[in-house]
C-alpha cells in the first residue's frame, strides 16, 4: 500500500508506532519524503488481522491516506508486444507468458511494485504512480 | 497444402517425414525480435539550392552521410546524444507511422552544392526512397543468457538477474526460419520474406555468419550460426512489425518481423521442417563470467515451460522474442502463401557452404 502523509505528519514516528505499538510488519519498498511537503512510502503491512485493522485506524486518525498498491501501477497493455522481456524479472508472477496463448498476463494482485518490470520493458510500458492521484 | 512450422511440428508426431513431404508443399515460419543490426536508407531529395549533406541529424539522433549529397542511413542502435533511450529505431518506427521527423543538416558547400545548412521536416510521404537494409538479421539459434555474478547485469539479452536468478532466451523455437532450414538448402540471396510487414529480399549472407557451429542429434546449431541480409520496402511497412526498444543501460534496438516460407522439396526437408521444441537446444551462457563459458545446453520445450533446472537450482526463464507475434507472422503468410500472393522461388545465389568468424585482436 502507499501511504501519503500531509505535510503535518511528515516529523511524526509513523513506522515506529505501528511497529511497536500495533505489532505489525513494515517493509519499505519506496519512500519520497521531503520536509515540508507531502510524502509517499510504499509498505507491506503484515501482522495479525486485529493489529493490522487497528493500524489502519491509527493512520487514519492521522489524516494519513492509504492507497492499495496496485491503483499504482501503470501498464499499457495495448501497446505490449509480448516478448516477456518483464515477465523474466518479475519474482511475484504478476507478470507471466501464458504457455498455450504465449500472451503476456498480468495480475495486479500478485505486483508487490518492486519495479523491476519499468526496467526490463523495451516499450517502457509501466510506470510506478506514486501519489495523491 | 500451406501449414505453419508450428502445425507441421505437430503433425509430426503422427505422421512420418514421407507422408508429410507428400501432404504438405510449403511450412511457414516466423520471428519477432530484437535485432540489433538494423537501419533504414532514405533519399530525402534536393533542396533549392542544393545541399551535399556531411553531418545531420533526424529528430536529433546522428545519421550517417557519407553516401553522396541526399542518401542517408539510419543505423537503429544509433543514440540520441542527450537521451539514451531515443535512437535511429524510433525515428525508424515514427517514418514507417507516417509521422514528420525532423531534419538538421550541415555542409561546407561546394561550387555546385552552396548551400551549408538546412532545417526541415521529413516524411514517409515527401521522401524518396526508404529502404530497410539490415546487415544481421534472424540468427540461426542464439545462446540462452544467465548471469551467475552478485551485480544484476543489463545486457542485449535483456536483464540478468544476479546468482542464476533467471534465464533469457531469444527465438522463436520451432517457428524459427533458420532452424527449420538448417542446412539453407531452399533459403539464400533474393529468397523472398516477409518483413517488417511487407514483401522482402534476402539480399545477401547476414555478418558475423557461421558454419560449423556445432549441431544436436536432430541437426539443428545449438549456438549462434547463420544469419541474413535483409532487404524491403520500409514505405510499405507496419510498426506492428518493427518496433523501437530501448533495453536499460544497454541501448536503443529494433524489434523486426521476419517471416520465411519453406517449400517442403523432398523427404529430409520434410524431416527439417518437423522439428520440435523438445529437439531443438540452446548452449547457456554465463555472461556473469567475463569468458562467457557455455555451462549447460537446454531444449526449447524446457525453456518455455517458464522454469528449467541448473545445478541444481530451479530458474525461471523468459524470451526475449515475441512467439506471440511470431505465430501471427507465420500465420499471415500462410494466408499469402495459400491464397496465390505471395510466391517462393529458389535462391539466386546459395549461402556460403564453410565460414569461420574472425575475431578484432590487438594488433
């Protein structure tokens, strides 16, 4: 999920808490965070369900929004030539070759947006959308 | 009957190489990949006054201009000088869409070319000619990459995910043109192709072409063999089939569509033609280690599965080549081939028989 923080909120010990005082994972995937100015980071949040939920609580007393990864990934699917360039890097199988079509599939649910795919794509066909958008 | 390499690779496991030599009379087949060398020769015509043109730029990437006062080539892996991932292969591509590419070209002057310095735009429309000529296309089998160092590497061959982390490949397998001729008995110069999306040539052996290359027990090359000289129409052709690429901290390249009919003469091109993917092997390299060794030798079969085995280690595996497109290019010319309008004759001139690479020593 990303989490974009108000400006406000950019000096509070965001990952501290929910770390220690809600007993959840955290791993950071990305951050974009500059004082004074709204902030992204992207996290995995594990843990049990109740901890988990009241994680979500906490951040939202905080006026910090969360935004499911996969509205973040940008793929242009029309222009994809299927040559599984992206499919090769892509360690959570969000992006396969089917074997009896040979097209190339993509499964926003399985993307844990580690951003390898931006890389490998000749067509440049996905962009990571960090953001309020 | 007109059938694609894939069908007839099919139709070989239950019928011999006879009965398949007297039903089928020509086996279609394709690729759909990156290919390095590659360019388009333009004629932009004469401005008034002329201009002899010495340096230019399209779109401002560098072309080459020494080929008389209007002739240029795009080389596709040339590099914009200020953006890495823009090249002669999208001017190329945005030309063959129709679309206006700027053109920036400087001259001394002569006597009966004054003029120094133009600044216009081209199309595919107001051009002359615009012809594809690729030096070194559609490599008769190709080497799978791995990488077996720390650092992820980023390669022609796509990227290489560090300790074995994955295994590229770049055919299309049994589509292949050249590895269902594998001995080019019925492929040589003016062997017409489809190409790009439209009719073209085989104009002559492709560079860095090799013979004795080492073959499996089906007698297929398991390493990089021959290759082709392409020719065509670039006005004529579709961006469905040539497609600019940009492989991360490699470079600009070009996707190109090939597609070569084959006519099944006798019985052992019928028994070439046959070839499948599970007998059909690739030698893997190791580009993590500075001397490229060949550390294991894999089927296509395996490599398509998505996950082979070496030492012991499971690794998922991905083409480079589009077998997608590649069944659609074999697929269409089937169409052509069957339908009376696209005809197959015997090469003008065959490739050489024994050829050895050179290599560029210190000298």
């Amino acid at each position: 999920m990303v989490l974009t923080f108000p400006a406000e909120a950019i000096d509070e010990p965001i990952t501290y808490t929910l770390i220690k005082e809600y007993d959840v994972m955290i791993n950071i995937l990305n951050a974009d965070i500059t004082h004074g100015r709204e902030g992204n980071l992207l996290i995995e949040m594990s843990g049990r369900e109740m901890d988990v939920h009241e994680a979500l609580v906490y951040l939202e007393s905080k006026q910090i929004e969360i935004s499911p990864v996969i509205k973040n990934i940008l793929f242009n699917e029309s222009r994809c030539i299927h040559c599984g360039a992206c499919a090769s890097v892509c360690f959570s199988g969000a992006l396969e070759i089917d074997t009896t079509s040979r097209e190339l599939k993509f499964n926003p649910e399985k993307c844990i947006a580690c951003e390898l795919c931006i890389k490998a794509c000749p067509l440049q066909l996905f962009e990571l959308n960090f953001g309020v958008n | 009957m007109v059938l694609t390499a894939e069908e007839v690779s099919e139709m070989g496991k239950t019928h011999s190489a006879r009965e398949i030599a007297r039903k089928v009379d020509v086996v279609t087949t394709g690729t759909f990949s990156p290919m390095c060398s590659s360019g388009v020769f333009i004629n932009v015509g004469h401005a008034d006054p002329p201009i002899r043109i010495e340096k230019a730029t399209l779109n401002g990437v560098p072309v080459f201009t020494g080929l008389a006062a209007v002739d240029l080539y795009i080389g596709a892996t040339e590099n914009h000088p200020e953006n890495p991932a823009y090249g002669g292969a999208h001017v190329i591509e945005e030309l063959i869409k129709g679309i206006d590419v700027e053109l920036i070209a400087h001259a001394k002057g002569t006597d009966c070319y004054p003029r120094k310095d133009i600044h216009t735009t081209i199309n595919r429309s107001n051009i002359n000619e615009m012809i594809m000529f690729n030096p070194r296309n559609a490599y008769q089998n190709y080497p799978v990459a791995v990488n077996s160092s720390k650092k992820i590497m980023y390669t022609y061959m796509g990227s290489l995910l560090p300790k074995l982390g994955n295994a590229n490949y770049c055919t299309s397998g049994e589509l292949s043109p050249l590895l269902n001729d594998p001995r080019l008995r019925t492929i040589g110069v003016g062997t017409r192709i489809f190409l790009g999306g439209t009719t073209g040539y085989i104009s002559w052996h492709g560079t860095q072409f090799l013979t004795d290359t080492g073959t499996n027990e089906h007698g297929v090359p398991v390493s990089n063999a021959a290759t082709l000289a392409v020719i065509g129409n670039a006005k004529a052709m579709s961006s469905d089939f040539i497609k600019a690429a940009y492989f991360e901290k490699y470079g600009v390249s070009i996707f190109i569509g090939i597609g070569i009919p084959i006519p099944v003469l006798d019985e052992e091109m019928a028994s070439r033609v046959m070839i499948r993917n599970d007998q059909i092997t690739a030698c893997i390299e190791d580009y993590g280690d500075p001397d490229k060794p060949v550390i294991g030798r894999i089927t296509y079969a395996e490599l398509q599965t998505g996950e082979i085995s070496l030492n012991q280690k499971k690794i998922r595996t991905a083409s480079l080549s589009s077998f997608y497109k590649a069944r659609i290019i074999a697929d269409l010319l089937k169409k052509e081939v069957a339908e009376g309008r696209f005809l197959l004759s015997e090469p003008v001139e065959k490739f050489p028989h024994s050829k050895e690479l050179n290599t560029l020593d210190i000298r």
